[in-house]
C-alpha cells in the first residue's frame, strides 16, 4: 500500500515537474510561437534583394515612422493591427509577444519610431513614439522587441493577463540580432 503512494507520488510530481519544463520552453522570448504577419517588403529605394535584411516585430510594438518617413501605408498598415489598434488587435493581446509580423527592410543604419499598445479598458501598457536606432547588415534577421518595467520587475514576456494593473512604470524598446541557424 505504502509502495503504491509513493509510486503515485513521485508520478504526480514527475508530471507537474514536466508541465513546468514545456511551459518554460514555450515562453522562451526568444522563439514566438508563430509569425502572425507577413508584411512583405518595405524597399523604398527598389535595392536588390541581397541588401536586405529581415526584421522581425513582437506583437504590441508599433512602427510609425522609418528614418522619418511615416509607414501608415503599405507593409506596415497590417502590422499596425498587430500592435493593438484595429481588427487584428486580439492576437497582440491575447498572445502578445509570441507572435511576430516580419519585414524585410533595406539594411544600414536606421532610426524606428516606435510605439507599444497592449491592453483594454481596465488594464493595459502604453508608450508613445519612441525613436530606436540600428546598424542592419544585409542577410541577417533581426527583433524589435519589449521589455514592460514594473518596479523592480522586468517583463520580457507578455500577454494581456501578465501585464500587471497599473503598474507598468516604462517600457523600452531593443533590437537584437537573431541566429536563424539555431533558433
């Protein structure tokens, strides 16, 4: 009898130990889940093909301008409703920064106006034209990414149920680069 509860035992705890590990390998930031968008190709300057590089933008975040240009049309119109604003809004929600909308964008040095939105009326994190500069190589891929500051506490992954109420204090923006060999 005794040999059959810890046999129990130690399979719950087995289980629960599993659970934990697959939720933590789920949550990675560094692997979202699924590409949301696919915005297609913002190329002003009609550049070959092989000086572009790919950028990778985490549910919430919102580009508005490229190196001063707005970019309310085109690739980036659907990306907006990612971000929040607009029909598609859900997904940045719900699954906030397990989906990504990529791009691909000229490379060289750029500037991002940058802005974030995740929420609804009770709770929800903001910030407003924030200016994020990178040098982009061309071939290589890249994420604009998040981190929502909460005192003490940073958040790098979020979803409208992790966000905690009223107390986000800053969110700051990063672009990093992205090993697409060994993701």
């Amino acid at each position: 009898m005794r040999m059959k509860s810890i046999f129990k035992a130690g399979t719950v705890i087995m289980m629960i130990t599993g659970l934990l590990l697959v939720g933590c390998v789920s949550l990675d930031p560094a692997n979202p889940k699924k590409v949301d968008r696919n915005l297609g190709v913002y190329n002003p300057d009609n550049l070959p093909a092989n000086q572009l590089c790919t950028l990778e933008i985490v549910g919430g975040i919102h580009v508005r301008q490229f190196n001063g240009v707005t970019v309310g049309e085109g690739p980036f119109l659907g990306e907006t409703a990612l971000a929040g604003w607009g029909v598609g809004g859900y997904n940045a929600n719900m699954k906030g920064s397990t989906v990504v909308a990529v791009i691909q964008i000229p490379a060289g040095s750029h500037t991002l106006l940058t802005s974030f939105y995740i929420g609804n009326a009770q709770q929800h994190a903001i910030a407003r034209d924030v200016p994020v500069s990178h040098n982009f190589v061309a071939g290589h891929t890249y994420r604009l990414n998040a981190t929502l500051n909460a005192g003490a506490a940073s958040i790098e992954m979020w979803n409208l149920n992790s966000i905690p109420y009223r107390a986000v204090s800053s969110i700051s923006f990063k672009i990093e680069e992205r090993d697409v060999t060994n993701p």
